[in-house]
C-alpha cells in the first residue's frame, strides 16, 4: 500500500512539475516555443518521460486550462456567491482576478491568442466556458449592488461585464512593458474607481 501511495504522489508531482514549466516557457517565450523538449529540459527529464505523464502537448495544454478553472474560477465564483455587500465583493473580485493573473504573467490571455490562431475547437470551447464564468460571476455582483441601490439601475451589466473582460488585455500590456515595475495595488484601485464612477447612479454627488 505505501509503495503505490508513493508512486501516485511522485506521478502527481512530475505532474505539477511539467505543467509549470510549460507555463514559464508560455509566459516567457510564447506558445511557439512551447515542446516536449523544452519541458524536458527546463523540468530535468528525458523526453519519454513526458509522454509517461501526458499523451501529447495539447493535454498538457489542457491541464493547464483546467488549472484556471481550479485556481481562479472556482475562487471567483466563492467571492461572487458570497452573502458581503457588492461593493466590497467587486473589490475583492477584481482584485483576486488581477493577482492571479499577475502571478500566471497573463497566461490566460495567450490561451485565448492562441486558441483563436490556431483554430483549437476544444480549448476554444473551454475557454469561452471560463469567460462566461467570469462574467457571470462580475454580473452578479452588479446586479447585487444595484439591488442594495449602490450602483445605478440604468447601466447594462452585459456591456459592463465585457468593459471588465478589458482589463486583462490592459494588464498583459502592461506587465509586458513593466514587467519589473507593474504597481499591482494601484492598478486594481485605478479599476475600481473606474468601474465604481461608471455605475455610480444619475445625480450621486
């Protein structure tokens, strides 16, 4: 029994291992640059020992899209659900959001970039499900809010949903030209003010 406990848990590990140093070749040298034997390398394992673990380069693909469900969606949907006034739930939201995308180095961004090039139906099809997560998620806090007559009644949450879906294209460019000087408090504050002055109802001082 300890024989196969440790097995699965150094299968697990390796695991990890080669779906976080495809993440750092993504972020670092794009999707382009993305094989087996630069995962290989950058992991310190021969080029078998990747197919013992996945079958190709798209399931380790979509391991990693399925980490974004697990590590991002999954805690957004928490905030969203949560029973705390919406005004500090969207500020809890976008700033989760902006933190795990600084951590990944926009990775999400990429998948879409890439998943659209290259014609990819089944990552396309996973990625449209975690933008309409995200969505959903942001939409139910603004509903919420104009419900506690915070935010005005008037303003399209479709339309201000995709205003927010924005904000990681404006993040990746600016971690791409900033990479070392990103100020990540003062971005998510400077998006809060902006999405709280749009909603702020007709006639609010």
């Amino acid at each position: 029994m300890m024989v196969k406990k440790t097995t699965r848990t150094s299968t697990d590990i390796r695991r990890k291992q080669i779906v976080e140093a495809s993440k750092e070749i993504i972020s670092n040298e794009g999707l382009l640059n993305l094989s087996v034997k630069n995962i290989a390398k950058r992991v310190g394992i021969s080029d078998s020992t990747i197919f013992r673990h996945f079958k190709n380069k798209q399931e380790i693909l979509m391991e990693i899209v399925s980490n974004v469900e697990d590590e991002l969606i999954i805690s957004l949907k928490k905030i969203a659900m949560q029973r705390t006034p919406a005004v500090d739930r969207l500020h809890e939201y976008l700033c989760f959001h902006v933190k795990y995308l600084i951590k990944n180095k926009g990775i999400t961004l990429l998948f879409f970039t890439e998943a659209s090039y290259q014609n990819d139906e089944p990552m396309k099809k996973k990625l449209d499900e975690i933008y309409n997560q995200i969505k959903h998620g942001f939409c139910k806090i603004i509903l919420d809010g104009i419900a506690e007559e915070n935010w005005d009644s008037g303003i399209s949450t479709e339309n201000l949903a995709k205003l927010y879906m924005g904000i990681p294209l404006v993040l990746n460019i600016e971690l791409t030209l900033n990479p070392n000087k990103f100020p990540e408090k003062d971005f998510c504050s400077k998006m809060l003010s902006l999405l709280q002055a749009i909603m702020k109802p007709a006639g609010a001082s």
